[in-house]
C-alpha cells in the first residue's frame, strides 16, 4: 500500500484499526511513535548495488489504555512528516513490536489496515547459482507417455 492510498483512506474513517497476519487486532491503544523514510543502500549476493526506499510507521503500545489515535491526528502527522522529511508517494512499511521488531506490509480490508507478512527473497538468482524452480508434474498425466522410449518421461 502506497503512502497516498493509506491518507485516501484515513479521509474516510471514523476509527483506526490493524489486524495481525494471524488475525489478531493490535489494541485500540496504540501509538503511530514514528512516521519516517527508510533508505536502505545496498549490494545483492550478483554484485548489483541497490537503492530501496519505505515511508516506515512504527505501532507502539503503552500502558496509556484510554489513548486513541483518531484518522485526522494521523492524517495530519502523515502530512507533516510529508513538509519535513519530503516524503515521496512510497510503499508503507509497518514496524511493530512481538518477541522482536516485526517489519511488515500495509493493505486495507475495507475496515482494518492489514499488516501483511513480509519475506525475504535472493534478487540475483540468475548470478548466484539458485536453481531455478522444476514444473511440478502430476506423476498420474504421465501414464499416456511412452515409457522407456527416448522422449519418455520415466527412464
């Protein structure tokens, strides 16, 4: 979810909720402590130097049970950091605290923001010696090919 979609949508709210990846609500009480850009500058394992850039929010709770971070307050804390930082319309990165400081995707459901399970992945592939991916084959398509043969399947 890209910064402008989310401010798109605060306009509509009356109320701030996030869902976990397991379902779970991060509690009403939360706090939006930081709204920044992450830079990160970096080589892959080919050699490639990369440049990534977020919009990252951090969810913080507290012990203040009666706070509530209503859509306006964020939308105007949003727009701030947008004067301060120059923010361009980027993707949302979510920093939230479990065991550890968990990073996640952003996405809307119609009634929650969606922190969205993030994974890491090889960027050069092709240059570092991963194997691509076979075709998986149900073995029961198989039995119509000639076994045995030079263009058969199972020898």
């Amino acid at each position: 979810m890209r910064l402008s979609q989310v401010k798109s949508v605060l306009k509509e709210l009356e109320t701030i909720g996030f869902q976990l990846p397991n379902g779970e609500l991060v509690p009403k009480h939360f706090h939006v402590t930081e709204v920044g850009k992450i830079t990160k500058h970096f080589i892959d394992c080919g050699g490639t130097v990369r440049n990534e850039e977020v919009v990252n929010f951090q969810l913080w709770n507290a012990n203040d049970y009666d706070h509530r971070l209503h859509p306006d307050k964020l939308l105007n804390i949003i727009e701030l950091s947008e004067d301060l930082l120059n923010l361009d319309d980027l993707d949302i990165e979510v920093e939230y605290q479990a065991e550890t400081i968990g990073k996640f995707g952003l996405d809307f459901n119609g009634t929650y923001f969606l922190l969205t399970q993030k994974q890491t992945d090889c960027l050069a592939k092709d240059k570092c010696g991963v194997p691509a991916e076979k075709p998986k084959v149900a073995l029961a398509s198989l039995k119509d090919e000639p076994c045995c043969s030079p263009d058969g399947n199972c020898c």
